[in-house]
C-alpha cells in the first residue's frame, strides 16, 4: 500500500512536472534570434510592402506626368510645322496668281498692239497687289511670329520661364486670334508645370469655357481634373474626368482620364 502510494504521488509529481512545464511554453511569446516577436516582424514586413508600392506609384506617377508633357511638345511641334506648311502652300497660291496676272496682262498686251496703257495696266496689277493685301497679312503675320516664337521657346530652347510671359504677352496683343485657344493652354501647361495651380486653373478654364470648339478642350478638361485631383478635391476631379469620357469618346484624353478614375 506504502509502494503504491508513493508511485502514485511520484507520477502526480511528474505530471504537475509536465503540465506546468507546458504551460509555461505555451504562455511564452515566439521569439525569434533577434529579440523581436513573430507579430513585430510581419509588422514591419507589411510597412516595407506599403512603403515599396507607394514609392512605385510616386515613380508611375512622375513618369506619367513627363509622358503627357513629352506628348504636348509633339502635339505643338506637329502645330508649328502644319501652320508653315500652311504658309507655305499660301505663298505658293499667291504666286501663281500673280503669275496668272501677268500671264494674262502679257496676252491683253500682245492683242492690244504695244499700246501703253496695258503695260501700265501689268505695272500697277503688280504693285497694287501687295500693297492691298498688305493690310490684312500683317497682322496675321504678327501672329505667326509670336506665337511661333513662344512655342519654339518651349520646343526648341525649353526655356520654359521665358515662355510663360511671351504665352502671356500674345494673348494681350492677340487676344481672338486663331491661336488663342492653343496660347492658353500651353500657359496653363507651363504654370501646372510649376505647380501653380490657381493660375493654371484660370487658363484651362478659358479654354473649357470659351474655347468649346476648340481641339485643346478634351486636354484642359482633363489638366482640371488632374488639379482637383491633387488639390484633395476628388468629387471635382471625378466629375471632369467623367465629363471628358462622355464628351469625348475617340480622343487620347479619354484613355487617360478612364486610368485616373480607376485610381480615384
């Protein structure tokens, strides 16, 4: 009876033994080599992750802007070289109507004999030609030239804080030419560039609102809701990028205003 006794007690020894020895490993924390808990390390795991994906996005991001902006410049080289094609060609029409001119002045000429008073008819049809049309072409001409050269301050030089107040000045001296809309939005452009964002905002907005014909509109829409956008206004930004879908279906505006929702 002794003998079983103290088995019995030796075994409730070895079980307390046990059951506390088990306790105490399941109450004790995973610790790694370092010190620090399993939850710490998936922590910090998780915030290296975050911080990865949100520097890749930063990346993704400048590149996209650097992207537009290169497109922009094409899209204004592509303007420059069709407005002097344009010039070009009128030129050309010019003359050949002035050649047209003489051509038929020669032929009165030959049928009236020599007689003076044709001669004198080819005389003042070329001189009273140019100087009629002078008039008109020169401020076309003024146009062309500074519009020419504040583009080219920006595609040839990149002197872009130069251009600013050249984009500037043609708007003051030209204010309903045909380049009016074009003048804007490189403006807005440059001062978005400069994170201006109120400024930039005016000058999209003039050719939102006044421009409604105009080619540059689907692209100033879309600069606005990029505005709103980093501006924290994302119900404006939603909305334009919206405006700009619905509006303008086939332009390469519309893809990229399609990403930005997806990313509001």
């Amino acid at each position: 009876m002794t003998i079983l006794t103290n088995k019995t007690l030796k075994m409730g020894v070895t079980l307390c033994g046990a059951l506390a020895v088990s306790t105490a490993f399941a109450q004790a924390p995973v610790v790694d080599a370092n010190g620090g808990s399993e939850l710490e390390q998936r922590i910090v795991v998780l915030e290296r992750i975050v911080k990865s994906r949100t520097e890749m996005q930063h990346r993704l991001q400048t590149q996209l802007d650097n992207m537009q902006m290169e497109v922009d410049q094409l899209r204004g080289a592509v303007e420059v070289n069709t407005n002097e094609l344009q010039k070009v060609l009128e030129r050309q029409r010019e003359l050949y109507l002035e050649i047209d001119k003489r051509v038929e002045a020669l032929k009165q000429s030959g049928a009236l004999q020599g007689s003076a008073m044709p001669s004198a008819g080819v005389d003042s049809g070329s001189v009273s030609s140019p100087a009629a049309s002078t008039p008109t072409q020169a401020p076309q001409a003024g146009e062309d030239e500074a519009y020419e050269n504040a583009v080219n301050l920006i595609l040839k030089s990149r002197e872009y804080d130069k251009a600013i107040p050249a984009f500037q000045s043609f708007i003051s001296r030209f204010p309903n030419s045909g380049y009016a809309p074009n003048a804007h939005y490189w403006l807005g452009q440059l001062l978005f560039n400069k994170q201006q964002w109120s400024e930039a905002s005016e000058q999209f907005n003039i050719v939102a609102n006044r421009f409604t014909d105009s080619a540059k509109r689907p692209d100033a829409l879309l600069k606005l809701g990029v505005i709103a956008e980093r501006t924290g206004d994302s119900s404006a930004a939603r909305q334009l990028f919206q405006q700009v879908v619905n509006d303008y279906p086939d332009s390469s505006a519309k893809r990229l205003a399609e990403s930005r929702l997806n990313n509001l």
